[in-house]
C-alpha cells in the first residue's frame, strides 16, 4: 500500500448514521500523490519543506499549505459538526501517527520508496504545524511579543527535523505526533520568552504597535473567513504587510475566496470595515464553527 492509500485508508472518516464522507476519497489519494511528486522534487533539489511550500516552482505544495491554515477557519456543516469534534477532542489516531513517522524515516532506496517518505515529511510537518497554529493564536500572547505565523512554520520545521529520526519515536507505545508536537509548543513558550525579554529594550510605541496588532489579528481569526482574508489585506498597512491586488489575493486564497466576483469582494470590504467600527454583535463573525475553535477547546 503507498502512502496514499494508507493515509486515506485510516482518516477518522464519520462512519453510519447517513452521514456522507466529508471528501472524496480517490480525488484526495490523486492530490496527494500529486504532492508526493513536488516534496521529492524539492528534497532532491536541497530544499527543506520549509522553503519548498513557499516556493512558486511548487504550485502543490504551496496551495496546499496555505490551504489547510484557512481550511482551519471554515465554517463546519451541521451534519459534519460531530465528526469534527470527536476529531478535535481525540487524542489521536496511533495506527496513522505510526504509518506517517515510519514512512518518513524510510529511506530512497527506489522512487516509490522515496516519494513515501517525501510525502510522509510533509504531513507530518504540516500536522505538527496546524496543531502548534492553534497553540500559539488561541489568545493574543505570541502575537504581542511579535510572533508571526511563519515563526511558527519555523519552529513546527525545526522540530520534524530534529526529532523525525531519533529512534524513541519508533518505539510502539509513544505516540510520536504528539511526542513531536509537545517538543515544538515548549519550543514556541521559549521563543516567545526570548521575544517578551528582547522587548523590554525596546520603546513603548513598539510594544504598543504589537500590541495593536495583536489585537487587530484576533479580531479577524473570529471573522467568516472571506471577511476574514479581505480585511487582513484591506488593513494590511496597520499590520505592517503589503497589500495585495484582490485577483491576485483570489488567487492565492481559493479556500476563502474562491468563485468570488470582484464586486463581491468589494462589498464585503466595505461592509466588513464599517462592521468592525462598532459593537462585535455587527461583527461577520462565523455562524457556526471552525475546526479552528474546536480544537482551542479541547
């Protein structure tokens, strides 16, 4: 069985009750070999994973990593609301976290054994990173000391790379995700200590502008996510970002935007801006909930 299949062969899927499966099942093992094939391609041209998904040469890789940070923020369907919180609350599936570690360490010997443990890295980095997302943005602390999201790509990195191979993980009664992902959020505590005391040299206009920030970015994680995307660039001057031109922006954010006209886009700034002016009870905030706010419940 590739990695693929045996990936898609143990997701936590609902099961009964007339529930239908939240994805296609044969389209995503296509996606995934898909992103097998950019992951070596990267490996074998020297790049980490860390500067593979933010590289343009790997369209896959790059959609796919900004895409699973803004499918965080999707509203869940009612009849998948269960399912998703048995998910949130889980500790964890031990068969798929074996599967991934193992795969990972596995070595090239040939392209199909290579493409595995290319594939395998990046899910386990990607799911180590999602998990120490919502560890780090569940409040406005990482934020105000100056944490950006890629700090936290950063970090999610570091410790796959440092950790993936050492032989404790292999060991059948440690759960090596979870293993891997208490390492990165105490590595995360460290670094925004580091931060906070780099701070204290520094002006109080420059803890003031973190802090409005900080404050300006939580509000937007409690948006739908369309608002959420198009306030962030329509604001982008506060938050110290470039602001980018909405088909471009549609583009890179189809998750959130995707089948948006302009004039759509336009009226839901607009909106969006005079919302955000007045009481949160205006605010466009979720209807129901992300997996986002399920998983800083649990």
């Amino acid at each position: 069985m590739n990695v693929a299949a045996a990936v898609t062969h143990l997701l936590p899927l609902p099961a009964g009750g007339g529930v239908a499966a939240p994805l296609d099942v044969v389209e995503l093992q296509s996606e995934l070999n898909v992103l097998a094939d950019e992951a070596l391609r990267a490996r074998r041209q020297g790049l980490s994973l860390l500067a593979a998904v933010r590289d343009p040469r790997f369209p896959a890789l790059q959609s796919f990593h900004q895409g699973l940070r803004d499918a965080l923020f999707l509203e869940i369907p009612e009849e998948l609301e269960p399912w998703a919180r048995l998910a949130a609350n889980g500790a964890g599936n031990p068969p798929l976290q074996h599967m991934l570690v193992d795969f990972a360490r596995g070595g090239d010997d040939d392209r199909r054994s290579a493409l595995q443990a290319a594939l395998a890295e990046l899910l386990v980095f990607e799911a180590i990173r999602l998990r120490l997302f919502v560890t780090a943005f569940r409040g406005e602390e990482f934020e105000v000391v100056g944490g950006e999201e890629s700090d936290v790509d950063a970090i999610a990195y570091t410790e796959v790379a440092t950790l993936l191979h050492r032989p404790e993980l292999a060991d059948p009664d440690v759960r090596p995700l979870t293993v891997l992902l208490a390492s990165a959020s105490v590595s995360l505590a460290r670094d925004a200590q580091s931060r906070a005391e780099e701070l204290r040299d520094t002006g109080e206009d420059t803890r003031e502008e973190l802090r409005m920030r900080a404050r300006l970015r939580a509000a937007l994680r409690e948006l739908r996510l369309p608002e959420a995307v198009l306030l962030e660039n329509a604001l982008a001057a506060l938050l110290g970002e470039e602001r980018r031109e909405l088909t471009e922006l549609q583009a890179e954010r189809p998750v959130a935007l995707d089948g948006m006209t302009r004039q759509a886009m336009d009226q839901r700034v607009s909106r969006g801006r005079r919302a955000l002016a007045h009481p949160r009870s205006t605010w466009p905030r979720r209807r129901r909930p992300a997996l986002f706010d399920l998983l800083q419940r649990a």
